[in-house]
C-alpha cells in the first residue's frame, strides 16, 4: 500500500547533488577549488523562469526544509508547515529552491569532507565562512538552475541575514526579500550567548581541537550542552513556562526524600541536546555560530544601514515575534525603519507569538496569513 | 606603614569558626553528625543584643562579605559597598554576621569536607540541602552566639529565598525581612539554565561522576563553561551591549582575513569562568543550583504564598531591579502582592539599572538610598 501524504504536502522528495568546478573565493581570502551543494526543488520551475524562491537555512538548517524522504519519513522536512501546496510558499505557484550551505554538515561541501590538497578530512581546517559566501554560493546555484532573478529570497534568524545580503550584493537578482526573525547584527548578549557554546564544544577533550575525526571521536557532550544553552535562547521564558511549569518528570517534593527531583523541563533539554548531537557536527557548529557573529549587514557601508539598503533594488516583508528575545523586534524594527529612511518598500509585522525565536519554525495563524498574503502578492510572468 | 583602609570600610576582618556538635536532620531526611560554619562579622553586638543583622549568600557567595582579609587585599568582600560604617548596612549600628552556608566549599562542611562514617571526603555524596536546611544551621548560629530575634535577615537573589524561609520557619525570630532580586520559585527557563550549567559540569570526564577529589582530577572546564552561561543570565541585555557592543579585542573584520575574530565580550567571559572555576567546588556548584531549583516559598502551603506568609511577623523590604531577567520584578510584585494580601508590612521599590541580575552587588544611587533609609528605620534597643 502507497502511503497518501496529506493534499498540501509536497510529497516524496529527493536531494539533489550540484557539483561546482570553479574555485570560490571566499571573503576570508582563502579559496575553494571545488565544491558541492545539495539542494532540494519544490513545485514546478515555469517557462520565463519567473517564480523561483530561494530558502536560506538558519543556524542548524538544512536543504531539507519540506515533504517527505520516503514513505516510512516520520518527520516532513524542517519548514513543511509554510512550503507546499497552498500553503504561504504556494508550490502550486512557486519553483522553491532549498540547500544546504557551505560549510554544512547535510551533504554539502564542510567540514566533513575531503580536503583535496591533504585527501584527508578538512575537520577544524574548513576555511571561516561569511554570509556573503554562502549567497555567492547560491548565486552560482541560481545560474546552474537556469534562475536569473529569484521571485524572493527568503530566511528565517541566520537565513534572514543572507536574503539581506543578496539584495546587497545581487540587488537586480532579486525581486522581493523576506527577512524574518532576524537582525542586522547580532548584540553582545548573543555573541555571548554563542561563545559560551561554542566554548562547551572545544573545552570537550573528545573535540581533539577540532581534529576528531582523525582522531576517532567525537564532542558529543560538548555539542549537546551547546545545543541546551542554544535551545533555551531559542524559547521564551513564557513559553518555557506554560510548555513546562515546575512540572516533575521523576522523583518527589516531599521532604524527607534524598532522591534528586527531575524537572520535565531538564529532561526534555537533555533530550533535545543528546538527540542534536547525534546528527550534526561540532565544527558546522563552531563555523555557522562565527559566521552569525560576524555577520554585520551595515559595516562596509560605513555602519549605515540606510546607505547599506539604498543599494538594495527589491521589495522587502521583514516579520518579527514578540517574545523572541533572541533577535527581539526591535532588531527588526530597525531593519524595518532603515529601508524606510532608504525610500524601499516594506511591509513589516510584529506577530503575537509565546514561542520565542523558534516562532518562525511554528504554525502560527497571524504569522501564516500575513506570508500568505505577502507571497500572493508577488507577481509571476506566465 | 601601615595600610589605611577607606573610612567607610569595616577594614581587616579576620572568619572564624563555629563548630556544631548536635547533628542536624535536613530536609532530605539525612543528617550531618556534626559540621563547621565558618563566620565573619562586622561591628558590635550591643547588651540587649538587638542589633543584629544576618547576611544569607547568593549561589556563589560566602562568608566574606565585607572588609579585608589582609593589608595587601586587592578587593574587599563581596557586598562592601553595602556593608560599613555609614553604608546601608551601618556597622555603626547593626552588628552583622555573614556565614558562608552548608555545602559551600569556602570552608564551611561542605562536599570537600571529610565524611566522618567514611573518613574520606564527601565529593558528590554531600546531602542535598535545601534553603530551609540553611535556616535551621544559621539559627544555631544565632543561639550560639546569643541572638535571640536578627533585627533584619538580609539577602539577594538565593539569599532573599533564605530570607524569606527565615519569616516562615521563625517567625518570631526576626523584626524585618529584606528581600532583593528574588522570588518565591524559579521559573523553567531558570531551571533550563541551572541544569544546562549542571549538564556542563558533569559531562566533563574529569568531573568522574562527582568523585573528581578522590581521582586527583577536577572539572575545570566544565565549571567554567557552567559559569559563563550564569554570567550571561545576570547581566542585562542592554547592559552587556553597552559594556562590550561588538568591540574587537583582536583580529580584524577586514574581508580578507582568515584570522578568527575575537570579541570583547568573549574573551570577557572566558575570563570569567576561569577565574571563578579556579576557586569554587563543582559539587557545591551543583548543590547550591539544585537549592534554587528546588526553592518553592508556597509549596507546603498548599502553593499559597499568602497562605504562607500569613505565618510571617516581620516586615519586609522587597527590591527588585527593571533589567534583571533572571530574578524579574514581576517576580518581586509576586512577593509584594502576596504580602500585602497577607496584611503584612511591605515596602517595595523597582530600581532602575541597566546592570541586569549583578545590580544586586552595584552601587546604585536609587537602591543605595532606598536600603539605607529602610534600615535607618529599624528600631534597635539600646
């Protein structure tokens, strides 16, 4: 019996492998000589190659972000509930492009793979990486596919940050920009926040400076403690607290008892952390945090962003949650007020949400209407 | 020469220690045989012995809250800006005591001490305790040294959680209550953090299962990783982004580079957690953040904390601080609210302060004037 995925899921899809001969030179200076990208396609592209969007994954993302890899996939992909049919990315309208950035650890070229130079495993050697890599990158991608100008280039957190970048740095190659949850930079609370991580993984001695898989291990209580400090920041205190309370999984209250007490809440952090670091790699990790904190959208334009959007030539929706304290709305405000001060078009909303920074991963009504309604307003030639 | 300390300095101070014999039933049901509680105080019990003032630590606190241990001391104790001659804390009226708490590792029995049954040393099998355990081991110190009513028990943040079980458990043992940053339990995103820190401490391999002494090893790394995540959460947001923004200490952003970059903000924070996992234990770490979780003011009053504090006699002073996300002000109100309906005496001040949860240890003009004139207002017999 042939499993019947839901009407407005993209059904069973397949990754694509785009190799790159061409060396990239990345803003690091250092050059990659050759490289893959995997990358997976929703809907159909059309004949004036007019309505493709391209999907720029945050900090642990992937080019997996919709339908189903098999029939037995328990799981849709990470940004099902906003890419199918009908839904706010309308697959039924759009070509949707998704992939897994340099640098990644989901089958594109990083720290995992091979190092032609040594034919041995790049690990801590992988090259520093900048937002701006990661759209050069997927610029190339575009011109393999055929796309010229993308419809939108869209992004949620870290993902946000590259659709800012392409409008910068390819403004004729776009045509509309969705910027959400993010921030033009990140405040020293979250550089902290990320150092503090990172610091977790490299102070782990099966981290081997990097070199791990050389070594045969692997940080994977490091990375585990990572993603806790990550998962948090992600979450609101609200949230946390209508999700969770002081709720016990284990043990009791009642005095008289030596037994450790286990909140729900530690046990589900420990989960979240041991099951993330199963699957992702610890300098991915390290490489996706940095390029974060580097990233600052204004700084070569004399740390003005109005001067920095002025070059931007598409239309702009920038969507904000009330309770994400990590790229808080008021980071969006500011983006919001700089390309209004910069004569651009922006649509900017403030969605209601108790879910913290993670609010962009969720179904939330508001939030879908509001993208619904963005997206449909974008015009596709036939 | 002699070094001459500021006039509004308790100057040299000298801890001594209490022992106590008669064992003490803790809430877990154990029991210490017998343990020491190292001690400061600072200026001069008068005859009717109703000057007293008791200072409860906060998660990494100790005895040493004010003075010098020596002339060649670069920093004086922990809360010297509020404990002195002619500071909020006047030592020309109060006679003030400052423990350091069971399971502290500053030289009160704690997991470093020796486990009289085993002759070896406690490490991870040191009781739990909880803050009412802390209550009833500083009420023996107020027997022993023939306080019969505090005429204030003082305390930030974990200490304002001994404050306040101080009002329940004895009430009739204390004229007033002063509670600052606190809260009558914490929140899951707190729990979140404490255990994320604990997780770091304990998957250190050197942390060996808590037996890290009797290894000979010691989980640095991992309490210094479980530090910077506390330090983060006792700043503000906005504070940290003033004090560092995204300064450079070394590098350069300059595209081009391939040096990592560093941020002030991040080599502050290393610095931070090495220091601090220099001179604290890792058990007691663990221990004292499993205080604060467990704390729960209402639990057994049926989670009523008017119900509790209708048990109180005291009156209270509650501070709070507008940027500390730790130990919020809604927290605080929570506290005062209760107290009120309790129609007991409450004043409660919300100071302004970009200094987050640490504003509590700050010289604050606002809260400086507002300790100052509440204590000025305790009556003491002469």
């Amino acid at each position: 019996m042939t499993k019947v995925f839901p009407e407005d899921s993209v059904g069973l899809v397949t990754p694509q492998t785009f190799h790159f001969d061409e060396p990239l030179t990345l803003a690091s200076g250092r050059e990659l000589k050759a490289y893959d990208l995997v990358v997976e396609t929703y809907g159909e592209l059309n004949a004036s190659k007019s309505n493709a969007v391209l999907i720029c994954h945050a900090l642990s993302g992937h080019h997996h972000a919709a339908g189903f890899h098999s029939e037995d996939d328990r799981k849709p992909g990470w940004w099902d509930k906003y890419i199918g049919p009908g839904k706010p990315i309308d697959t039924n309208r759009f070509f949707v492009v998704s992939l897994n950035n340099l640098g990644g650890c989901h089958g594109s070229t990083g720290p995992r793979s091979i190092n032609p130079d040594t034919g041995k495993v790049w690990g801590k050697d992988f090259p520093n990486l900048r937002a701006r890599d990661w759209v050069n990158s997927q610029a190339r991608l575009a011109d393999k596919l055929g796309i010229q100008q993308w419809a939108a280039v869209v992004g949620g957190s870290l993902g946000g940050m590259q659709a800012m970048r392409w409008a910068l740095e390819y403004p004729e190659r776009l045509r509309h920009c969705v910027v959400i949850a993010s921030a033009m930079k990140l405040t020293a609370q979250n550089i902290a926040f990320n150092e503090t991580a990172r610091q977790a993984i490299t102070s782990d001695p099966n981290f081997c400076g990097g070199d791990y898989e050389a070594e045969g291990t692997y940080p994977k209580d490091g990375l585990s403690v990572a993603r806790m400090i990550g998962h948090i920041t992600y979450l609101s205190g609200d949230g946390m607290g209508q999700k969770f309370g002081r709720e016990l999984r284990s043990g009791s209250f009642a005095l008289g008892s030596d037994e450790p007490v286990e909140f729900q809440v530690e046990s589900y952090l420990r989960y979240q952390g041991d099951a993330f670091s199963d699957s992702f790699d610890a300098n991915t990790y390290i490489l996706m945090t940095k390029a974060l904190d580097y990233f600052d959208l204004a700084r070569e334009y004399d740390n003005d962003p109005v001067k920095a959007f002025s070059h931007a030539q598409c239309k702009f929706l920038v969507v904000s949650f009330t309770t994400d304290w990590r790229f808080a709305p008021e980071r969006s405000r500011e983006i919001a007020n700089a390309l209004i001060a910069a004569n651009k078009s922006v649509s900017y909303a403030e969605v209601e949400s108790e879910f913290g920074h993670d609010a962009f991963l969720i179904p939330i009504e508001d939030y879908q209407n509001i993208f619904t309604s963005y997206m449909k307003g974008i015009e596709i030639d036939d």
